[in-house]
C-alpha cells in the first residue's frame, strides 16, 4: 500500500484526505493510514474498496494483501502469559 501511495505522490495525510472525500466518511485518518502501511491494522472491505479506487490496485489483490498479514500477524503472535500465584491459574 505504502508503494502504491507513494508512486501516486501522495502522503499518508492526502490518501486519507482523498478517502473521507470519495467515500462521505469521515472515519479514516493519517494514523490509520500509517497502520495499515506497518501492518499494525489491516483495512477491512469497506475501505479496501476506496483503497483500490484511489491507488488504483485491483481490489482483490488488496484483499489478498490483507489475507497476507493477518497470517502473518496470527503466525508471530506471542502466546498468552499464564502465572501461578497461591496454586491458581490467572491468565494475563
């Protein structure tokens, strides 16, 4: 995403900018921009939609890129800490 945006000329400011003017919703910002570029979130189909109108990246290949990370997210996801304490079990 990142790749396309900046072959566009666009900041991470400008896309969101141009997402909240063709979708009417305000609901994106440069912060959520920046996380889906880190993989921190992963925009779902609503957005990948105006994603793929504005950096002009077929839809499905933005949905496979989402498929992509979320196996990667789930694979490198570090397991649930488990204390003891007094012979309980207390999950964290």
């Amino acid at each position: 995403m990142r790749r396309a945006r900046e072959e566009r000329g666009l900041s991470q400011h400008a896309l969101a900018e141009a997402l909240m003017s063709l979708s009417n919703n305000y609901g994106v910002s440069r912060t959520e921009v920046a996380r889906w570029e880190r993989g921190k979130r992963v925009p779902g189909p609503y957005w990948r939609r105006w994603l793929s109108t504005v950096l002009g990246v077929p839809v499905d290949q933005l949905g496979a890129a989402a498929r992509t990370t979320r196996a990667l997210r789930a694979a490198t996801a570090k397991p649930a800490r488990t204390d003891v304490i007094a012979g309980e079990v207390i999950h964290g």
